[in-house]
C-alpha cells in the first residue's frame, strides 16, 4: 500500500504553525498564498494564509454550509468559492481549526496584505475582512498576463513591496532589518528548490509522490516558506522519495498512463479523484498548481529584486504563449500522455480551458486533452457521475493508444 512516512511529520509540524498564529506571541499579517511572505516574516510578523483555510473548507466540506451565508450578504455563489466560504464561515462563527487545532476562530489579523498576482478577487476578499477587523489593508497591484516579465515590470513590484515596510514597522514597532529579510529570503529559496526536487521525483519511471499527494505536502511550502522548519521538511520529504525510485517504489503497482493536472484541486473530491486515477492505472505526475510555489529566482543577494521577479512571474500571472511554453516544458520532463483541465467555475484566472488553448497547444505538443467542470469549493458545480464517465474513457484511450503503449512504463 501506498504510503508517505513523513506525512506523519507534515501534520505535527502544520498543527505546530497554526496553534503559533493563536498563542499571542507576535503581531499577525495576513498574506496572499503568493504575496510577499518573505517581507513579512522578515518584519516580524506571523503570517495567516486564508486561501489555506480556503482550502480546508473545501477539503473538509464544510464550505457548502458556509458559502449561503456569503451570498446572503450579498456575495455572488459565481465569485470565488473560496472568498464565499471563507467569508460565510466567519459570519458563522466556524472553523475547522477549532476541531483539528484547538483555536477560538481565525486569527485576528495586525495587518491585511494581498497580490493580485493571481486574481482581482483577493483584493474584495481580504477588503472585507479588514473592515471586519478595522485593520490596516495593503495591496501589491504587479502587471498581469506577462508574456515577458522586463525590468520595468519588476521594478514597479520592487516599489509596491518596499512601500510596505513603514506599514509593517508602525505595526509591528520594529526597525526594518535588511540582514533579517535577506536569511528569510535565503531560506525561502532553499525551501523552494527543494520542494521543486520533490514534484520532480515524480519524472521518474516509478513516481514516488502523485499530484493529490502533492496537494496536501505543499503546506508548509505555502505558510512557513522563509523558515528553517519548512526547509528540513522538505529534506526529509525528498530524501524519502528519492529512497522509493532507489527501491523501484511507485505510488502505483502498474502505470498505464502519465497525466498532467492543470488548474485547481477539486478539494471535496481529492481521495475520490486520487482512487479513480489509480483504479485506471493513471499517474496524475504533474500540475500547474503544486508547481506555483516554485520560487526558483530568489536570490538573498538581490531580496527585493528577485522576490518582486518571481512573485510577478507565476504561472496564473503570465500571457497564454508563456503558458502554453511551460506546460510543453512540462510535458517534456515528465513523460505526459494526457492534461486533465479543471475548468474551475468560480476560479477563471486558474481556468485555461475555455479560450481554445487545449486545442492549440495539442497542436503543438500532440499531447491529448480532456476538460472536466468543478470548482475548488462548491461542489455544486462538480457532477460526479459525469466526471468518472468522462475520466475513465479518456483513460481508456490513452491507454490503448500507440504511442502510450510503446512506452511500457512499468514498475518492477
């Protein structure tokens, strides 16, 4: 049987990080899952993710109870189902981190920090919570949909973060430490590239780690990259996966087919999507979405330069012949038979396939394409009958196909 014996680890340490958010030890800043944590942490703050509590509200189902409550105040169920379910669960006065935790609610936040690097939501998002809490609010407004990401771009993302430090020091009372951001930068950098080791384990011919796996060991990648912790895990993490490929140990007996996820996770059905993968012997080896905390550019000898570069070079952030150039890159390195797209409906910036891009880049790439409707949060929009039909068939075909056959990607 499949198993990750440092998941065990990943939970003491994600447990140990949010009962840190409610112990009142340091100032909090709330932060974008791609925002400028780097400068936060390095300013002295302990940061809170929400699209992380997103997630988990998705993960556990509870978002279907809380997304109404986000509507009835006025929040379409068409926006960002993250942004309704999170909202709709404060207004409820719930949380899963009072049951897995063992925290009162969210915490309070010190300071309010997005980049809409990703999206133009976040911003309305996080606004509400800041009048909520009547808290401080700073946004990073990066140029979006980069084909090329230029010096001038950057720069402009160099100003936005620097204007927030005499935000961050009033808050927090200390003085901006140069030396302080470049080791947080550091070790963000060393985490990063790690992580980029572990998603790559899954090249090989028997993948150690899945793209649902992946789902759930990005977490410290995302709210504890800039510390030493999330850099030992993910030695840790790598060195038992690269354990696995020396011991010929694959997540699956047999691999009939390589499959790439583009788009969000479908969070409520991850354990039902990762069963019906492996049942048709399909390894999902790669996506879009593991790979976007990816920080390869950091670089503690230029913090402000190579933070604002990256932060604004992220896939979600960059134009369709950028896009289309990275997943053919992809495809490459990983050995991909088939893209699974996720046309999320509430989430169109991480949506790419509703503009004909499967089409032009199989063109290209001749690699074949199938597009399944969900959402990240609201399962409504996710027809679980119609998705195994449509995923079991499209497996079917490309396990029959010549060119997947020729491969005979077995694990001994």
């Amino acid at each position: 049987m499949h198993k990750i014996e440092s998941t065990a680890t990943l939970k003491a340490i994600m447990g140990e990080y949010f009962r840190s958010l409610g112990s009142g030890a340091k100032k909090i800043a709330w932060c974008t899952s791609v925002g400028p944590a780097e400068l936060l942490r390095a300013a002295g703050f302990e940061v809170y993710f929400p699209e992380n509590h997103g997630a988990l509200l998705g993960a556990t189902r509870a978002a279907m109870d809380h997304i109404p409550e986000a509507v009835k105040c006025g929040y379409s169920g068409h926006v960002c189902s993250y942004t309704t379910s999170d909202i709709g669960a404060y207004l409820r006065k719930e949380t899963p981190l009072q049951d897995h935790y063992g925290l009162q609610g969210i915490p309070k936040p010190d300071l309010i920090v997005y980049n809409t690097n990703q999206c133009r939501e976040v911003q309305d998002w996080f606004g509400f919570f800041a009048r909520e809490f009547k808290c401080p609010i700073a946004g990073v407004h990066p140029p979006r949909h980069l084909e090329e990401v230029t010096d001038a771009e950057v720069a402009l993302v160099v100003k936005q973060f620097k204007d927030l430090v005499p935000i961050c020091t009033a808050i927090t009372g200390q003085a901006w430490d140069e030396d302080r951001f470049k080791e947080v930068v550091k070790l963000s950098k060393e985490a990063t590239l790690l992580w980029q080791r572990v998603l790559k384990t899954a090249a090989s011919d028997t993948p150690p780690i899945s793209f649902f796996d992946g789902t759930i060991h990005m977490g410290p990648i995302v709210v504890l990259r800039g510390t030493e912790v999330a850099k030992a895990y993910y030695a840790q993490l790598l060195q038992e996966l690269e354990g696995k490929i020396a011991q010929g140990q694959g997540f699956l007996p047999k691999v009939r087919s390589r499959i790439f996820w583009e788009g969000m996770p479908i969070w409520g059905k991850i354990r039902m999507l990762s069963d019906l993968f492996a049942e048709n012997g399909a390894a999902v080896v790669a996506s879009t979405y593991c790979s976007s905390w990816v920080f390869d550019q950091f670089d503690e000898a230029d913090p402000w330069t190579s933070t604002a570069r990256a932060y604004t070079g992220i896939f979600i952030n960059r134009g369709e012949g950028a896009k289309m150039k990275m997943l053919a890159e992809w495809f490459g390195e990983y050995g991909i038979d088939g893209i699974v797209y996720h046309d999320s409906k509430t989430c169109f910036n991480n949506s790419n396939a509703k503009m004909g891009m499967p089409e032009r880049l199989k063109a290209i790439t001749g690699v074949p394409s199938l597009i399944i409707e969900g959402d990240l949060c609201d399962l409504r929009f996710f027809s679980e009958g119609q998705s195994i039909t449509k995923i079991e068939t499209f497996l079917e075909q490309l396990a029959e196909s010549p060119a997947v056959h020729s491969r005979k990607r077995t694990v001994q």
